[in-house]
C-alpha cells in the first residue's frame, strides 16, 4: 500500500515498521500507518514502544 504526502513523495507504509528521513522531518511507516514524529531518537521509542505491545 502507498499513500501520497506533500509534494508528490510516494511512501509504502507495508512491510514492518521503520524510519524514514525526508526533507520535511522524520517518520515512522509500516505495518499500513504512516506517523510524524520530531526526531530519529523519537523515531525509535516509537517502533520499540509499537512492537512490544
């Protein structure tokens, strides 16, 4: 599954979660979501905090 955010970037939000870095932040996609987040650091509390729940 991919979703379309500003400026035409394409991202696929399958597959398991992971960071990605693009122009205008970080986010964390996968597992069919797609979330913002602040930093690479909060990046990684948030897909720790997601996979062990």
């Amino acid at each position: 599954m991919k979703i379309e955010i500003i400026d035409g970037v394409e991202i696929d939000i399958s597959g398991p979660l992971r960071k990605l870095r693009l122009k205008d932040g970080w986010y964390v996609v996968g597992e069919g979501s797609l979330d913002t987040v602040d930093s690479e650091e909060e990046a990684e509390l948030l897909i720790q905090h997601l996979t062990t729940q």
